[in-house]
C-alpha cells in the first residue's frame, strides 16, 4: 500500500481531556466531576492535497481537534503526525482561519496579511509584494489602506484567508469560516476558496455545521459522534470539480445530503441531552 | 470658574482640533468616516459658539466688578491688569522659563513613568502570578498621596529637581500601570491565538499584538498621567521649590503681587487646556483604526 507516503496528517488515537480550573465543576453522566473528555480515540488520516470537511454536534470536540492539529492544544493522549513529524506546536507549513475572523483590528487589510510573513522574518518588499498579490487574488485590490471595521464581514474573511494563505501553507485549518456571513456571501466565498484551493494544492480541513457546505466543498465529510468526539463515519464526496452551484440542485446532491444528516442525526440527539456541559465554558 | 473653563475647553478641543485630527484620520481612513466626523465637528462648532456668551460674562464681570468696587482690587485686580502683568511677564521672560521648568519636571516624571510602567504592565497584566505577588504592593502605593509622600522625597533625593521629578512621576506610573494591565488582560483571546497559530514569537507577541491591542486603554491612561502629574508639580513647587509656575503663583501671593499670581493661574489654565487638546488629538491618532468618533474630553 502506498497510502503512508500520500498521506499529509495522520491523527492517531487523539483523546483531550480537560482539568478544570479549581472550583469549576459540570455535571457528566449524573456526576459532578471537574474533568471533561472531549475527544476520545479520534483516528484519522488525510491525503495531500485533499479537502476535507469536519461536521458534527456542538461541543463534540471539532475546534479542540482543530487546534490540536494546528498545534495549538496539545493532546491528553495520541499524537498527530504531519508528513511523518509529529506536531508539538503551530507548525510554519500550517494555516489556521477562525470563525471571527481574528484580523488585528489595528493592521490595515495588508497590514493584517503582512504580519503572517513578519513574523517569519520575510523582508519588508517581499511580504508588501506577497500580501498585494494575495488582496488582488481575493478581490480586495484597492482595499489595502482598510481598517478591518470599515470591511464588511465577507470581506474580512476574505483578508483572514489570505493571511492563512500568506506563508504558502501546505494545510488550511478552518473553523467555520463562513459561519458568521450571510447565505449570498457565505455561497460566494466558497466558489472562490474552490477556485483558490484548485489552484494551490493545499490540504485543508474545513469544519462546518452546514451539511450543505461540508457536502458541496468536500472530497470527504467527516462525521463526529456527541462528546466524547470520535470520528463516527467518513463519507465520499463523489461530485466532479469544479462545482458550482447548481450542483446543489441535483439529485447526487441530495442523495448525499439525506446520507449524512442520516448519520449525523442520532449524534446530534445524544449532545442536546448533554446540554448541561455547555453553560460551565464560556467559549 | 473652573466649571465654566472646562465646558468651554472642551468644546473649544474639538473646534480647535477637529481640523487636526480629521486630517490624520481621513488619510488613514479613506471615505466612509469622513461623514461622521464633519457632523461631530459641526456639532461642536455649534458647542463652542453657544458656551463663548457666558464666558465672555465671566470675563466681564472679572474686569467690571473690580473697577466698580464690587470686590476688592487688592485681591481681584481686574482681566486687563492681569493681562497686562501676563505680557510683562511673558515679555521679560521670566513666565517662559517658569513654564519650561514646570513642563520639563512633569514630562521627566511622566516619561519615566512611561518607561517604567509599559513594560511592568505588560508582564503583570500576562502573567498572573507576576500581578498576585505585586497587586498588593501596587495597591497601597497607589492608594498613597504623592503629597504626603513629597517630605520623604526630599529626604531622600533633596530639595532640588530629583525630589519633582520623584513626585511627578509618582504621580502618573500607577495610572500607566493601572491601565497598561487592564488593557492587557482585555486582548481578545482570539487574538493571541491567531498569532501564536503563525507561529508569533513570545516577544513579537508582545510587541506586536499585546501591545498594540492595549493601545487605547495605555492612552486613557496616558491622558489621567499627563494631568496628574501637571498638577503634582505645581503643588510640589508651591510648596517646596524656587521656580516653576507653582513657585511663580504662590510667591506672587506671599508678595501681594496679586495681579502676577492670576496670570499665574491663567497660564496654568492655558496649558491645561492646550496639553488636553494635544492628549484627545494624540488619542484620536493613535485609535484611529477603532474608527469611533472621540467626544469625551474627560
Ligand atoms: N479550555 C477548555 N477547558 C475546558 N473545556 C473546554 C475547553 N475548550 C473546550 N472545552 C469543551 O470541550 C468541548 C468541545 O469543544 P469544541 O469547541 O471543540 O466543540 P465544537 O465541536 O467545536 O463545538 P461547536 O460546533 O459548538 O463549535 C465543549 O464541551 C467545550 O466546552
Ligand atoms: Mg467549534
């Protein structure tokens, strides 16, 4: 089998559990505790240059896998490997794009995208040049001297991309980006993160709670059982590229919308009797 | 007065400054704010005309009631005598090196303070084990008045410019720290996990997000700074210097010169203001990426 050496990131046997801080309980299964497994033996492993969308129930544990593969958190248990290394902290091959867009609300647009390539030390022409270029590709040309509050959201996420883009990243980890924008918006961002994904190659794993953003984007939807997270079922996503939105409007489409909402139904059940979890985090 | 003066400060900061401030934020801030800011400026044009009648009675009454006898002129000399002995100070020199002493011992005070507190508040706001341990110390010299700790400056730094120095800066560290930390301990997460997620340094951390993010908060503190420390220095000197506008003001008093000790006065009242519309400009300037339009000068 040749499937290690295709493979970008393997996560193996991942488990995170947190300790609360002294005095926070929650209630799991009828008991108090001050310790929550959220993710719990989560095996998955990723192709090169393979799109990837993550659904599944609220709090089963998506952003917390996020992180852990950005390097950001690191795991109670398992480790992820990406190109066969394993990752102990933000690794410089990776991009991360949050929901809230997180752009430094003193950087102009390019500003924000420049910083990506300052703090790899990139000399100040070539990261002006590099951040141009990225602003034009995501027709934002023109907009460089904007503070992010004078963007409207789609743009801002826009910028928040190309800042993930910035460093040339071989993974793009995205934790519902589109989720704050309106349904226009949101539709036309993801034709051109198609666009832009076909023309770079990168991996990407993208969570969503829209079935039908995970369907219309994915090679492979990922479904998560309730907390504690594992991987439930992967689904094929077998619809030519490149897609556009009529796709949606076919009957494949909708096979496969009835597929994973089959799937994820029952997962989604089980979180919302866990509902007692949720107030103890401010998240 | 010093009711009537602060209202028509404040609607003479933006009059006066608006055009200042605007210029800087329009070209850093193409088209959409420039609406809002001309209606702002308009507004506190109309501000400014509706507060100069009264002022203008004020300063009318400080010139009649002397001359008509209605307060003594011994003690309340009227506007045009003071004025006078203002330009002959002013003229002869002695008024711009009181100001150049007074002024220097507060930005000494207040840059060290800056110098001191950024830095400190930075880390203490960070890490919570660096604020647990020093909160409590902060706290009492806080709480401590600059005033009563001037005797002890001379003391231990002596009667001449260490002991103003001490004092002003005293007076204006706990506002740069105070507000440096709560500016820290304010960044949006979010924020720091976006960069650490580029892989931004401890360091560039700091610099570049931490410190930026907490702008606005270390500049309303600046601004309490600024003046606190103004006000230290003219009480230190009143009480214990040879120079300086304080010095100035309460010898003028001691030599019954009264007409000397309000231009004292005025000129302090002067850069107040003036130094109030530099802090609101600087403040404007340096948030301009909020993009709100600032009208609170206090
Ligand atoms: N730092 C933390 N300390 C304690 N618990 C945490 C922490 N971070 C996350 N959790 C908990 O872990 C669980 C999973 O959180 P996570 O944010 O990964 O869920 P999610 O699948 O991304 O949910 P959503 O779809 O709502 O974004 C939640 O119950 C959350 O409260
Ligand atoms: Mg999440």
């Amino acid at each position: 089998m040749d499937r290690p050496n295709m493979d970008r990131i393997v996560v193996s046997d991942i488990s995170k559990t947190f300790q609360l801080k002294p005095g926070q309980f929650v209630t799991v299964d009828g008991e108090a505790t001050d310790r929550v497994t959220v993710l719990d033996g989560v095996d998955l492993s990723i192709r090169k240059g393979e799109f990837i969308t993550l659904v599944g129930p609220s709090g089963s544990g998506k952003s917390v896998l996020l992180d852990i593969i950005g390097g950001l958190t690191q795991a109670t248990g398992g480790n992820v490997q990406l190109d066969g290394r394993r990752i102990t902290r933000p690794d410089p091959k990776t991009g991360y794009v949050f929901q809230q867009y997180a752009l430094f609300p003193w950087r102009t647009a390019l500003a924000n995208i420049e910083y990506a390539l300052e703090v790899r030390g990139v000399a100040k022409a070539e990261r002006t040049a590099t951040a141009r270029h990225l602003l034009a590709l995501f027709g934002l040309a023109g907009f460089e001297d904007r503070f992010p509050n004078q963007l409207s959201g789609g743009m801002q996420q826009r910028v928040a991309i190309a800042r993930a883009l910035a460093s040339n990243p071989e993974v793009l980890l995205m934790d519902e980006p589109f989720a704050a924008l309106d349904q226009q918006t949101r539709e036309l961002l993801q034709g051109e993160l198609l666009r832009i994904w076909g023309k770079i190659n990168t991996t990407v794993i993208f969570v969503t709670h829209s079935i039908d953003e995970a369907i219309f984007l994915a090679d492979r939807v990922v479904v998560m059982t309730a907390r504690p997270g594992a991987v439930k079922e992967i689904i094929d996503i077998d619809l030519p590229r490149p897609r556009d939105g009529d796709i949606r409007a076919s009957a494949e489409f909708n096979a496969y919308r009835a597929r994973v909402w089959d799937v994820l139904r029952d997962e989604v059940n089980k979180a919302q009797k866990d509902w007692t979890l949720s107030p103890a985090f401010s998240h | 007065m010093a009711y009537l003066t602060e209202k028509f400060g404040s609607a003479g900061a933006l009059h006066l400054f608006a055009g200042a401030g605007e210029t800087v934020a329009v070209a850093r801030v193409p088209a959409i704010k420039a609406s809002a800011k001309n209606r702002s400026k308009k507004a506190s044009h109309g501000t400014f005309l509706y507060g100069l009648p009264l002022l203008g009675l004020f300063f009318l009454l400080w010139e009649i009631a002397p001359q008509l006898g209605w307060l003594n002129r011994i003690f309340f000399p009227p506007l045009s005598e003071v004025l006078v002995a203002w330009w002959a100070l002013l003229a002869s020199g002695v008024l711009i090196e009181h100001i150049g002493i007074s002024l220097q011992r507060a930005a000494i005070g207040f840059a060290l303070g800056v110098v001191v507190a950024i830095p400190l508040g930075l880390l203490m706001g960070r890490y919570w084990l660096f604020e647990k341990v020093s909160d409590l110390l902060v706290q009492t010299l806080r709480n401590t008045s600059q005033f009563a700790l001037l005797p002890v400056f001379i003391l231990l730094l002596g009667i001449g410019e260490e002991s103003k120095v001490a004092i002003t800066f005293y007076s204006s560290v706990f506002f740069l720290l105070v507000n440096t930390i709560s500016g820290v301990k304010s960044v949006d997460p979010l924020l720091i996990k976006a960069a650490r997620s580029m892989g931004t340094s401890d360091f560039d951390l700091f610099r570049k997000v931490i410190l930026p993010a907490s702008i606005p908060s270390i500049v309303a503190g600046a601004r309490l700074a600024v003046k606190s420390s103004l006000f230290a220095v003219i009480g230190a000197e009143m009480l214990a210097a040879k120079s300086g506008l304080g010095f100035l003001i309460q010898n003028s008093q001691l030599m019954m010169e009264t007409a000397d000790m309000y231009a004292g006065i005025l000129t302090l009242t002067v850069i107040g203001l003036t130094v109030n519309y530099l802090l609101v400009w600087f403040k404007r300037w340096a948030t301009a990426w909020k993009g709100q339009s600032e009208t609170s000068l206090i």
